[in-house]
C-alpha cells in the first residue's frame, strides 16, 4: 500500500481510503469500530463521515483519512466525487444480505470506470460475520467472486 500514499511536510504517509457498499451493510460500525474500538449497535443512515487514524503501515508512521459514504441509492450521484479521490476502497457487504452482495460488483466496475484503471487497491469485506443463523452468502460464493474478479484483471 506504500506506494499509493502521499506524503504531508512532516514526511508522514497518507493514505486516502473511501469505505463503500449497500444500505445497512455496517460501513459506519466497521469504521467506528475500527477508528475508536467502539462498536455501534444502532442503525443511523450515513450520508458522508470522514475520520482520521494515526496508524504504523512498513514500520512507518502514517496517517488514514478515512471516509465512510452513504450506501442509499438516493445519495449515488456522491459516488464519483469521492471515487475519484480515493486511494484505496473496502467493498464492504453483509453476509446476512445476498443483494448487497451482488451490489459489490457494481461498486468495484464503478471504481475502475471512475478511476480509468484496470485494477486498483480494493479489498472486499464480508460483514456481519457473527451472525452467522442469519447468512446468505456463503464463504465460497465469496471466494469465487475474488478469483472471478482476479481472473477479469489478470488477463485484460
């Protein structure tokens, strides 16, 4: 991930990430979570929420601007503003929700379509993992989307 930061005037790294994925799929209480070792229980719509996370990534200080964005539809014309400025993306889906998983794939040929790339750094997060009486996808479904997209980026 070092080479897609950017560095402030003190030399620290940056790094731009942009959370994105379905209504209620838990982007905001995984960045909470993540951010202040707090989990959210609550459900509260996100239309846009940045954060900040000193962190150490390759034995070097560095900094994550975290944004988390809305997952509603109605907020869809946001996405490409912040795609374009976004280093780094977690796709994020619950396993409790098929549909948002199949949304991930919409997210992911976005990005590369804003970004005008073949690939660029993604990582897909299945959520909710805990409740797992609940789940509709699969670990294995999951892993043939990720080697389905790998197969899509490695030959072109």
């Amino acid at each position: 991930m070092a080479a897609a930061g950017w560095r402030d005037g003190s030399g620290q790294e940056k790094y731009r990430l942009v959370v994105v994925g379905g209504g209620g799929v838990g982007k905001s209480a995984l960045t909470i979570q993540f951010i202040q070792s707090y989990f959210v229980t609550d459900y509260d719509p996100t239309i846009e929420d940045s954060y900040t996370k000193q962190c150490v990534i390759d034995d070097r200080a560095a900094r994550l601007d975290i944004l988390d964005t809305a997952g509603q539809e109605e907020f869809g014309a946001m996405r490409e503003q912040y795609m374009r400025t976004g280093e780094g993306f977690l796709l994020v889906f619950s396993v409790t929700d098929r549909g948002s998983f199949e949304e991930i794939y919409k997210f992911q040929r976005q990005i590369l379509r804003v970004k005008d790339r073949d690939e660029f750094p993604m990582i897909l997060i299945g959520n909710k993992a805990d409740l797992d009486h609940q789940r509709q996808c699969l670990k294995s479904n999951c892993l043939v989307f990720c080697s389905f997209i790998w197969r899509l980026l490695s030959e072109g």
